[in-house]
C-alpha cells in the first residue's frame, strides 16, 4: 500500500510560506489557478480561464477533461451529473449496448462472457452512495511549489454520486477465483495512442480489497447507473468499474475486461503512472507503489478566492472528505482567519457515511486584518490535514490546508 502524504519537511518549508505568499500577492488559490504548465505532448490542452463557460471549468476538449466551479459543486451532497468532474485519456468510445459483452479470464475456473442483460437478470442490483475523486485534484497548488505538469484541476475533480450495479464480488465468485488469485485488473474500451501503439486504459485493485464486502459498502461494483440513471457516455457508458475509497483512477470507464491475476496489472497506468515519485528516474517509477486509498481532505468553496468580505461575522463552507480506510467518516472541519492561530469549528450539513464527502459550514469573526481563511480537516481514526503536502512530479495527491485568499474591509 502506498504511502499517504505527510507534512512537508524542513528543507520544503520554505516552498510552503513561498506558497502561501504567492497566494496572497498575486491573487490566485487553488480554487482559482488557471496558469499551471502542461507537459509538451499534451496539445489540446488550454487554461482553464480561457474556457470556463457556464458551471464546468473545461481544461481540455479533446478528450475531454472538466471540472465544476466550486460554488456549483456544493449545492447537494449528491453531485448532479451535469456537475461532476470528467477524466478522460482517450475520446469516448462507441459502444453498442446491445451487442456488449464484459469478459472475466485469468486465474478463474470459469472464464465468463456477460452481456448487460445478464450481468443485470444474474446477480442482485444494488446502489451505494460513494465519493469519486481524481489522484490530481488540486494538482494547480503542486504547482505553485515546483511546476508539475497534467491537467491543471483545481478543487473540483470530486464528486459525490449514487453508484448502481452488481457487486464486483459476485461476479468474480461465479466466475471461480483460483488460489493464486491476488489481483483484479480492470481495462477499458477506449482507444489511448501512447508511444507507436494504442491502449486501453487500465487499472488494478488487490484481490483482497475486491471480495471485502462491507454492510452497504462494497468493496467494488460493476455500475450501469449514476443517480439512478443510466451511465452517460462522459461516465463510463455502458459499464464502469467503482471502487469506494480509492482514487478515480482505479474506477474504470467502458469497462470490457477483467483479468485476474497474481500480480497487479502491467498496464501503463498501474505500472508506470499514478505513483508518488520526485525525481522520476527508472528505479524511482520501478521501486514505488501504485496509488489506491485516497487521502484525507478539505477544502473553502465560499467565499472565492479574492471575495470582498465585510468584516464580523463571515459565513463559509466547502467540503471535506476522509481517507479511504475502511470505516472512517470525517469527525471534525476547522476553519482559521488568522493564519492557524485559532479556529472555528464548522457545523457539518451532510450525512456522515464511509467513503463519502461531507458539506460544512461556518459563522466566523473577520477583521480588516484578515487576507485568507484556511480550513483543515480531522478524520474519525485520529488524523488532521496536513499544513502542506510532500511535492511530488506528477502533483498526485495534494491535501494540505486549503488557503483562500480574501480581501476584507
């Protein structure tokens, strides 16, 4: 399992007040960023500020990649479709519903062929409620340390859905899991041309973690359904893999394939990407651990960045999230006016459930002193946020205390 973020060290704070300076002075947060670099080979990339339109935030059209504003994002603990996040490698897939078929190989007794209609009419339906969050979210704050390159998301590739399907478990137990079975790799149907070829997008998940069914909580499901309406194309149409707890990345879209196997899967984004690495050397990707269990996490979405606020009384809100160990919720959401001298204790608005989000808000007193409110997050194991997360090359991760600046008077 790989390793969490944790608080910066000494040598890197320096970067942090850097930061958190810059913040202040040119006028720009997390939630506001739009001027993170992109790596050369990512031509369809664009800023976020020369295409946001409407609620979405569109980092790249082709294929695409949005993200909500932040004030829309928090209107309802379940994110409407139209409003959650889209990661793409690859453009969409076309698919022909009818004529689908899902295959489960590898070390089983019995290789399975299933079309939707008896993947549906074979095992029992069910739906959980479950965050979905990219390993990148807040990857434009990486930036403001040391540049990373990736789509630039700010605070908003999250969202919080209603998953309905078959659970994972049942799928593999009727195909007839081999001793030797350690690890389920997912691929998708999309087309992703890297190098002289073309792959699929894929991920893996540990056996373990796959036939771990908690009461109401699978430990994965195979969905055809958001919100109670059929997945969308953007989502994955016409199945996609969800794995509460874990990064979106292991949450494959246009599912075609699972393989079980005794090792994880050698696909290119298991293998050789969604991994913390600093300096990014061959024995560095080698020697480091694929990313599952997302981090801990909060963050401001009202007021924006650079709001004019009255002094007194502020009312603030956003969303914080647990780590994705099995039974934590979020206990505690902190927000400070004065630089973490002292804090105010939010009012969660939300359900508090496994592998879900909360929404929270706060009354907080602020003075004509005051340039930035930061909030921090306290889980039910223990753990608080970070001030500042470790930097990493591909900007994975990020969970420091969220800073927004603020222009009060």
């Amino acid at each position: 399992m790989h390793t969490m973020p944790q608080q910066i060290t000494a040598a890197e704070s320096s970067s942090s007040s850097s930061r958190r300076a810059f913040l202040r002075h040119a006028g720009v947060a997390g939630a506001g960023l739009a001027v993170a670099p992109w790596l050369p080979g990512d031509r369809s990339s664009a800023t976020a500020a020369e295409t946001s339109s409407g609620n979405m935030i569109v980092h790249t059209t082709k294929p695409l990649n949005s993200e909500p504003k932040l004030d829309v994002l928090t209107k309802s603990w379940i994110t409407p479709v139209e409003s959650f996040y889209v990661r793409s490698h690859a453009p969409n897939p076309k698919i022909d519903p009818a004529s689908f078929r899902l295959t489960v190989e590898g070390l089983v007794d019995r290789p399975l062929s299933i079309s939707l209609a008896e993947l549906d009419g074979t095992f029992e339906s069910t739906s959980v409620v479950s965050t979905m969050t990219c390993a990148g979210n807040r990857r434009s704050e990486h930036s403001l340390i040391k540049p990373v390159g990736g789509v630039p998301w700010q605070a908003g590739a999250i969202g919080n859905a209603r998953w309905s399907g078959v659970r994972l478990s049942e799928v593999l137990k009727k195909a007839g899991l081999k001793e030797n079975a350690k690890h389920v790799w997912f691929e998708g149907l999309d087309e992703i041309a890297k190098g002289d070829g073309i792959i699929p997008f894929g991920a893996s998940i540990p056996i373990s973690k796959a036939m771990t069914d908690a009461e109401g909580m699978p430990g994965g499901l195979l969905t055809t359904k958001m919100n109670d309406q059929p997945l969308t194309p953007d989502h994955g149409a016409p199945l996609r893999g969800v794995v509460p707890g874990y990064i979106g990345a292991r949450s494959v879209k246009w599912l075609g394939k699972i393989v079980v196997s005794d090792r994880p899967s050698p696909n290119h984004y298991v293998a050789t990407a969604y991994k913390l690495v600093r300096e990014g050397t061959p024995i560095e990707w080698a020697e480091s651990g694929p990313l599952y269990r997302f981090p801990l996490n909060s963050v401001i979405c009202s007021p924006e960045p650079n709001a004019k606020i009255a002094t007194g009384k502020v009312a603030v809100s956003g969303y914080a999230y647990p780590s994705g160990q099995p039974g934590t919720t979020i206990a505690k959401v902190e927000v400070s006016a004065d630089d973490g001298r002292s804090w105010t204790t939010a009012k969660i608005t939300s359900p508090l459930r496994e592998h879900c989000w909360v929404l929270w808000k706060a009354d907080i007193n602020v003075s004509s002193s005051v340039s930035e409110l930061t909030v921090r997050a306290t889980d039910s194991r223990g753990d608080t946020q970070p001030e500042a997360a470790d930097w990493n090359l591909k900007g994975y991760m990020f969970n420091g205390c969220y800073h927004v600046p603020v222009d009060a008077g």
